[in-house]
C-alpha cells in the first residue's frame, strides 16, 4: 500500500508519458528488491532444518543410538567391525521398513550403500522427511557383476558401460 501511495504522490510531478513509464519500472525494481532481501533473509533458517541430526557415527556410539543396516547387506560386518552394541542395531528389509523405523524413531540413523541410501533419500514419500547423507563413508571395494556364459553379451556391454 506504500508504494501505491508514493506513486500516487510523485504522479503530480509526472509531466511526460515517458517519466510515467520510468516511474513504474523503478517502482517495479523497487518491489522486486524487497521481495529478494526477504527471501534472503528467510533462507537461512530453512536451511537449518535440513541440516542432519546426527553428523558422526563416533556420536552414535558415544550416545547409544539405535541403528539400522540393510539384511543380506555387508554394510552388517561394518556396524559389527564399529562396535555397536548388538542389542541398539536394528535389521531392516525394504525402504519402506526403513521408512517406518525412523518414522517411529527406532533408529537414529542407517548405514547402508549409497546407492541405496540415494534410492531412499530420492523417493518422493521420503525426500522431504530426511535430511542428507553424512560423512565418513566408508570405501569398500564397489559392485560387482557375474553372470553365465549365456548372457555373455549382457556381460560385454555391462563391462564397456562400466
């Protein structure tokens, strides 16, 4: 409303067409400003709130925190080779498991494959709810590939993408 009344005020100077039309782009540029130093100032705080919980599986250890790793995953022998105590690890089978589990807040955290984790993070019903991956991650030899001589085909062109 205070720029409509100012423009109101400076129409009585406003001589030209042209001064007319100046008038309005300044006004405009004016507005628009306001518009990005108030989303300049609100950013921050939203960034916060997707900034992660828990930064440091050490943390987790220290505070006794429940955790959850992938079945049939290696990422078992990782949580095994870190010393968590048996009794705060939790199994889980599927995303949605996962989903549920820190949903419920029977973990504070899931160490897993990236690959996984990307999957989970990037899911439409989860993206909004967790915040990002944490570092350390921990260097494992990769994916590997094997198939029979059938498909040897497959195999080629997998290993040239690759």
């Amino acid at each position: 409303m205070g720029v409509l009344e100012a423009f109101i005020a400076l129409e009585a100077f406003i001589a030209e067409p042209l001064d007319h039309e100046l008038c309005l782009l300044v006004l405009h540029s004016i507005c628009y400003l306001v518009q990005i130093y108030a989303a300049n100032l609100t950013s921050p705080l939203t960034v916060q709130q997707f900034q992660p919980t828990v930064t440091d599986v050490n943390e987790l250890l220290r505070n006794g925190e429940n955790v959850g790793y992938q079945v049939g995953s290696f990422t078992e022998e990782i949580v095994q080779r870190l010393a968590f105590d048996r009794s705060k690890v939790k199994k889980f089978t599927s995303l949605e498991v996962l989903d549920e589990l820190f949903t419920n807040g029977s973990i504070a955290a899931a160490i897993d494959e990236i690959p996984y984790m990307n999957l989970f993070l990037t899911n439409k019903s989860h993206c909004n709810k967790y915040p990002t991956l944490t570092k350390p991650t921990f260097r494992t030899d990769g994916f590997g590939f094997v198939s029979s001589l059938s498909f040897l085909a497959l195999s080629l062109f997998l290993i040239k993408l690759i």
